[in-house]
C-alpha cells in the first residue's frame, strides 16, 4: 500500500516533534556537561533552530524511499 503525501508529512511532522522534546531535555542534561550554561529559552530557539531542518529531511527521504519501493512494483 501507497503510503499518501499528506501520511509523510504527518509522519514526518510527529517524528520531529518527538525529536524536538528528547532534544531539549538532552540539551539540558549535556550542555552542563561541557560548560555551556544557557536558559530554557535559549535551549527552545535552539531546538526550534532545527526543527525545519529535520521536518525537511524526513519529508524528502521518506518520499525518496516511496519512489523507490514504487519503482521496485512496477
């Protein structure tokens, strides 16, 4: 079954998401680690700094990987 581009997107969407939580509380416990002190705001632009990044990337290689197994049916 053919997975729709709107499914990516939502798949995509909800992985980044999940992503930009862990990220935060990883940011929180390491940075301390190597003497970078930074507020909850600055760790919420930074996490956001990358959340387009990410949601463009899991968009594009998902609908690479579709194409991919589309053409391998055919």
């Amino acid at each position: 079954m053919k997975q729709s581009r709107t499914m990516s997107m939502v798949e995509a969407a909800a992985n980044v998401v999940v992503g930009y939580v862990l990220a935060i509380a990883t940011q929180i416990v390491v940075f301390p680690w190597f003497g970078i002190e930074t507020g909850l705001p600055e760790h919420l632009t930074i996490g956001i700094a990358f959340v387009g990044v990410s949601l463009v990337r899991g968009y594009l290689l998902r609908r690479l990987f579709e194409a991919i197994r589309m053409r391998s049916v055919e």
